[in-house]
C-alpha cells in the first residue's frame, strides 16, 4: 500500500522556510473536517506543526473533535521526536475509515506539546476546509506563501458608535508576521441605508446573508430593492437565483438579457464562470452551493455517476422553481422542523436537476409503490413527535436521502415532513377532543411551542384548537 503523504520524509522541499528540527504555531485559521457529509472536526484553535522534510500538519485540540465518532485501535507506531502514536478509526454511520487520525497521549519532552491534540489523514477524509475554502492534499507553509481566504466569521465594523459594515463572509488576508486583515465586500455593509460617501455609484435597497444551521454547504442571500453599479463577478460555487421584480441588465455566456423582470424568473449560473450584472431595484432570493455537495446529489438522484452538472439554459421562466427557492429561504428562517426544511431542499434541486440539466432522466411515475415508502410510513407513525432528520428515515429505508424525498412526494402525494405534520395534527384532534389544554396537546404531539401549533391547526382545519375543543366537547 502507498503510504500517506502526512507519513513520507519528502526532504527539505517538503519545508522550505525550516532548515532544521520543528515549528509549533497558531496557523490562525479556522478548519473543519467533513467525512460522510459530518463535520468531524471545526476549530479556531487549530496548531501547525512543522517538521523538517515533511509535510506541514494540522493538530486539533480534542475538545473541538467528535471524540464519539471516533474508535481507538490498537494500532501505534514511533518516532524519535514525538514518541508513540495512537491511532483512531472514524465511523459515521455506514461510512468507516481505519486508522484515519492519530495522536500522542505522552508525547516526548523534547517535542513539540501535542498532547491533547489530533490530526487526520487527509486522503481519509471526504474535505478539509480552511475557513469555507476546500483545501487539497495537505496544508501549506505559511512561511512562503500568503492566503486570501473566503470565511463566514462575523466581522463587523463600527464607527462612531454606529455599525457602518457587517458580514458573515469576509476575505481574509492571512500573511505571517503580520495581523490577520479583514476585507468586506461593499454591498454586505449597510451602504444605501446611511450616509457613508462612496467615491463612485451607491448601493442601495437592502441586502441579507446568511447560512442556514442545517445546510451548510448553502449560503441564502436575499435583496429587497437592490442596485447596484455594473460589475463582473466570477463564482466557484453554483449560484440559482429567483428575480421577483426590477430592472436588470445581465451578460452571460452568449446572452444578453437587459429589461423587466419577469415574477418567476430563475436563472442558473455554473462554477468558474464570469459575468455581469446591474440590478435596479431588484428584489431576488439567492442561493449559492458547493459544487462538490450538489454533484454528489446528483449521482445519487440519477443513481449514476455524473459528471460537473451542466445547465444549457441559464434563464429560466419556472415560477415553481422559484417558488420553491423563496419557500427554501422563508423556511429557513422560520420555526420549520428539520424535516420540512430538507424536504423543502431536496424538491428545489430535484425539480432543478430533472428539468433543467442536460441528459436529465424521469424517475418512477406517480401511483408507483415502493416498498420503502411503507416502511418510511410506519417509522413516521412511530415516531411523529419526534425531531426527525431525511436521514433516519434514509436509514429505515435503506435509500439515499435525495432519492426518498423524490419518491415519497410522488407516491403520497406529500413530503415527508407535511405526513408528519398531518399525523401530528390527527393526533392533536384527538387529544383536544378528550378535553386536554391546548398548550398541553402541543407539548405532546411535537410543535414547537403553542402559537406554532395554533397557526397549523387553523391552516389545516380553520378553527382555532381552543374553538375545535369547545366544540368537539360538548358536540
């Protein structure tokens, strides 16, 4: 077997700004590790250690590991610097990895201090991220190069008392020896809203960001009234946008779209792309995704393989598309299970990559039974007033979360997380109609508090639960 890069003695190439022994340091960066679409691993406390002709490495402290994911060996080995190794087997589910990370529980007093810390083969691992950019193969010597890195830390800038800029996702400027700068683009601050003098063109209207706790390969933005001066733009991720209304002037590709915007209009722009765009007075929801997470979709919708997915189209007149896109973001913002934000998820990019991708496939028509959808049934019944995740059921089903969500809404005509609602609110019928309090019956079939509970109740039966209990009492 070929041994790991994290293991082989490449020579002074490997660390060109150390001539000898070892560097211990803060690398000032905050890193994650993803394996089996878990985040295993997420630290701003992060250590880069330096080993003469070896590759530079990052050690976690442990308290920021998810020690639970991870199984001791009896596997160890030595080294006349550090000592003796332990090594750790990552389990996530169905997904293992032997002997994918490693530390030292007494490390030698010469050494650097690596007790307490953990590091991870990386070819192990699905991804590694410094801040929210995928790093590649190992880390980097900071000593000979400098970084720019995409973050999604909270920065915000304050002048006289008054908050001038604030985002979620600066650039950082990361050079050593020097303080980490950090650089905000212009429309996420609250340019437009106060008097803050620009040497060109304003941005106006408002702009929000943020990223939901659930999906965190997606980032939401949503602008009420946006303009902006003309500017090109260059993505690596793939961006959807759904435009509402305004005026836009927009280069891309092969078109040139200048004029209204039609309500219901859905536009796909690809990874590694340019173009331009001039919004006026637009308002839009907008969504951009990992490449690497949404490809990973794919495979699993179309149960093939599919290369980087490609969109022939780029405007689209879909107004269930975008629909579906503005339903995601006021969904994510909302007191929505778990369930319902995922499923609301997985039909935007379903109904996305069905229609609109080249050598897109129809799946199983309507009326179609799977077995899978009986035992999915029976899981929701057992379990309705729980916190259920896409993936347990993904787990009772033995499918792939994507393809359950697909087939579920085709078969029962819902999804999964409107089934759970309507078994939760048959059961709430019941409970009110033995006479229990209403705050009571919400407590035990699962809402998250009394107003939530009241507001489906009245949705779906158009009565409030304190009117249906009245009546159903003394009916």
């Amino acid at each position: 077997m070929k041994p790991a890069l994290e293991d082989i003695v490449i020579g002074p190439e490997a660390s060109p700004s150390l001539s000898e022994g070892f560097r211990w340091e803060d690398s000032r960066r905050r890193v994650r590790v993803v394996f089996a679409d878990m985040t295993i691993a997420a630290s701003n406390r992060v250590m880069l250690f330096q080993e003469f002709g070896r590759l530079p490495i990052f050690y976690f402290p442990m308290e920021d590991v998810h020690m639970d994911l991870l199984v001791p060996t009896d596997h160890y080995t030595s080294s006349p610097l550090k000592g003796e190794a332990s090594y750790w087997t990552v389990r996530v589910g169905n997904r293992v990895a032997e002997h994918a990370a490693w530390s030292y529980p007494d490390p030698l007093p010469d050494g650097p201090p690596l007790k307490g810390y953990l590091a991870f083969y990386w070819k192990k691992m699905d991804a590694l991220y410094e801040e929210e950019e995928r790093v590649f193969e190992h880390a980097r010597d900071p000593y000979k190069r400098v970084d720019i890195l995409t973050s999604s830390r909270h920065v915000r800038v304050v002048l006289g008392g008054e908050t001038i800029a604030e985002t979620h996702r600066p650039r950082l400027l990361i050079e050593t020896g020097l303080p980490i700068r950090y650089y905000i683009y212009t429309v996420l601050g609250k340019i437009g809203r106060k008097a803050v003098r620009k040497p060109l063109e304003t941005v106006e209207g408002s702009l929000r960001v943020w990223r939901p706790w659930q999906f965190k390969q997606l980032e939401l933005f949503q602008g009420i009234a946006f303009s902006t001066p003309s500017q090109q733009h260059f993505t690596q991720e793939y961006m959807l946008l759904s435009l509402q209304s305004g005026t836009v002037h927009l280069q891309y590709r092969n078109t040139n779209a200048n004029g209204h915007v039609v309500d219901g209009t859905f536009l796909v722009i690809e990874p590694g792309e340019t173009w331009i765009c001039q919004p006026k007075n637009v308002t839009f929801h907008h969504l951009t995704i990992d490449p690497a997470w949404l490809q990973r979709n794919a495979t699993e919708l179309f149960q093939r393989e599919k290369s980087l997915l490609h969109f022939p189209s780029q405007i689209l007149i879909d107004p269930s598309l975008s629909k579906a896109l503005c339903d995601l973001a006021a969904m994510s913002l909302s007191p929505a299970s778990r369930l319902q934000q995922e499923g609301t998820q997985l039909y935007l990019l379903a109904q996305l990559l069905l229609s609109h991708t080249q050598n897109a496939r129809v799946l199983w028509g309507p009326g179609w039974e799977h077995p899978a959808i009986k035992r999915a049934k029976e899981y929701l019944h057992a379990h309705y007033i729980e916190e259920i995740a896409l993936q347990d059921l993904a787990n009772v089903t033995h499918l792939s979360p994507f393809y359950l969500a697909r087939i579920f809404r085709q078969v029962v005509g819902m999804p999964p997380h409107a089934y759970q609602t309507q078994l939760r609110l048959s059961r709430a019928k019941t409970l009110l109609a033995q006479g229990f309090e209403v705050g009571y019956v919400a407590n035990e079939t699962g809402f998250f508090d009394q107003s939530h509970f009241t507001q489906q109740f009245k949705r779906h039966f158009l009565v409030t639960p304190g009117s249906y209990r009245k009546t159903a009492r003394f009916s």
